[in-house]
C-alpha cells in the first residue's frame, strides 16, 4: 500500500471517529456539517505537513505549496 493511501486511510479513520463523537453531541444538523468541514480542514492541513516529497510530487504539489496551504487556519477555506 502506498504513503498516499496509508494516510487517507488514517483520515478517513479520524473523520468517522469525529463523526460520531459528535453526533453523540447533540449539535443541529447545520452544526454537524460545519464543524465537519473544519474538522476535515483540520485534518487533511495537518497530513499535508507530513507527507514525503514523493507523495507530494505524487498528488502534484511541491513543498512550498503543501507547507502554505498545511499552516492555514481551519476556518479558512
């Protein structure tokens, strides 16, 4: 299995967990799914900053490209 799948794997592991804890929470529809796109922002950021050079040269970006769009905010589209 490649880096690339290991780490969307390892994604979609968190986003599923993060689901259902907060659907636990109580929120209102509208809420979930905010919060799951900044939950999912959060996330795929973070995984950018720890790929390889190869499995960035792999989806097409480069170190710089990964570094600014990995140190953006969450609530940054």
């Amino acid at each position: 299995m490649s880096g690339l799948s290991d780490v969307r794997l390892v994604l979609r592991n968190q986003e599923l967990e993060a689901g259902q804890r907060r659907s636990m929470v109580g929120l209102e529809p509208a809420a979930i799914s905010r919060w799951a796109l900044f939950w999912r922002r959060r996330y795929t950021r973070k995984a950018l900053l720890e790929l390889t050079h190869e499995q960035l040269h792999d989806i097409g970006l480069n170190v710089e490209q990964a570094r600014q769009e990995g140190l953006k905010p969450f609530w940054r589209g």
